[in-house]
C-alpha cells in the first residue's frame, strides 16, 4: 500500500470518526429544551423619535410545569445592541406571569419613544426565560431590528429650497455676466 493511500485512509477514517462524534453528542445551545417558545412577535419595524411604541409577544408553553396543575411562570429580558435594557425579572420586584402547560399568554409592552437627534437602528433581542424552582432557565429568543427615523420640520425643508433657488439664480447671473463679457 502506497502512502498516497494510507492518508486518503486515515483522513477518511478521521471525519468518518468526527461525523459519529457529532451524531453521537450533539452541541448544545445556551438555550434550554425549548419547552417554551415564541410564537408570535409584533412590533414597528421603523418607529418615529420620541414617539411610543407598543409590542406584543405570544408565548406557548409545550411542556413546562412546576405542579400536577401544570401552571409555569415566565419572565423576559429586553438586550438593545447587546445590552440589558430591561429584566423583567428585576424590574417588578421579582415578579413573573403564569403560562399553563400545553396553553399561550400574550403579553405587550408600551415602549416609550426613542431619544435621538439623528436616524438610528437598533438591533434587539428579547429572551424568554422559565423561572424553574428558584433557577432562571433560558427557553427561547427573539431577534429583530428597528430604525428610528427622526422627523423634520417643514420650514428646514424650506431653507433648503431658498438657498437652492439663491444659488440657481445666482449661477445664472454670473453666466449671462459672462456671456455679455465675451460679446464685448
């Protein structure tokens, strides 16, 4: 057997190794066995500055329970551009909402206007956790993006057309300006 060979072989038998490893033991994600998910998310995909907002999640609860009555209690946390923006958990005095096994909640929030002077986007992410025997257990995430767009007042729409006109009339001045000068 030629060497040529013996690495075809021993290459082959290293990924065929590497496929029934990863078969075998599947990676694990940080999130749970989502056992809980999202099933719906409503919110503006472009929202005007300084202006309230409102978005709705779905939550469905396939099999989280905590007792024979089924009953499960959630929270959520809201990352803007990667940075805890609100825990619901924290924020309400270590409250949580109830989803029943096999059964969905909806729940919205009024989120109050963006502070800008400029147009933005923001990329959020919303995390669903399960509030399992004191253990925060992460069940699912939402992603999405929105643009803030800023609003601008009519009368600087006007300011710019003046100048423009300003500087139209004044291009044509110079040009018929010129044109007497070269007739001369």
């Amino acid at each position: 057997m030629n060497t040529r060979n013996l690495s075809f072989l021993t290459l082959t038998a290293f990924l065929s190794a590497l496929i029934v490893l990863g078969i075998a033991f599947p990676v694990r994600s940080e999130i749970g066995e989502q056992e809980a998910k999202f099933t719906h998310v409503t919110y503006s995909a472009r929202i005007h500055a300084e202006t309230m907002d409102t978005w709705a999640f779905t939550v469905y609860n396939v099999n989280c329970s905590e007792n024979d009555q089924g009953a499960a209690r959630f929270f959520l946390r809201f990352y803007a551009d990667n940075e805890l923006w609100l825990d619901e958990y924290n924020s309400t005095q270590y409250r949580t909402w109830n989803c029943s096994k096999g059964s969905a909640v909806s729940h919205s929030y009024n989120i109050r206007g963006w502070d800008t002077l400029q147009p933005v986007t923001h990329e959020l992410r919303i995390e669903l956790y399960w509030y399992r025997n004191s253990t925060r257990v992460l069940e699912d995430t939402a992603s999405f993006t929105i643009a803030v767009i800023i609003h601008v007042p009519l009368q600087n729409i006007f300011a710019t057309g003046y100048l423009a006109a300003y500087l139209v009339a004044c291009f044509l001045l110079f040009s018929y300006e010129y044109v007497q000068g070269l007739e001369e």
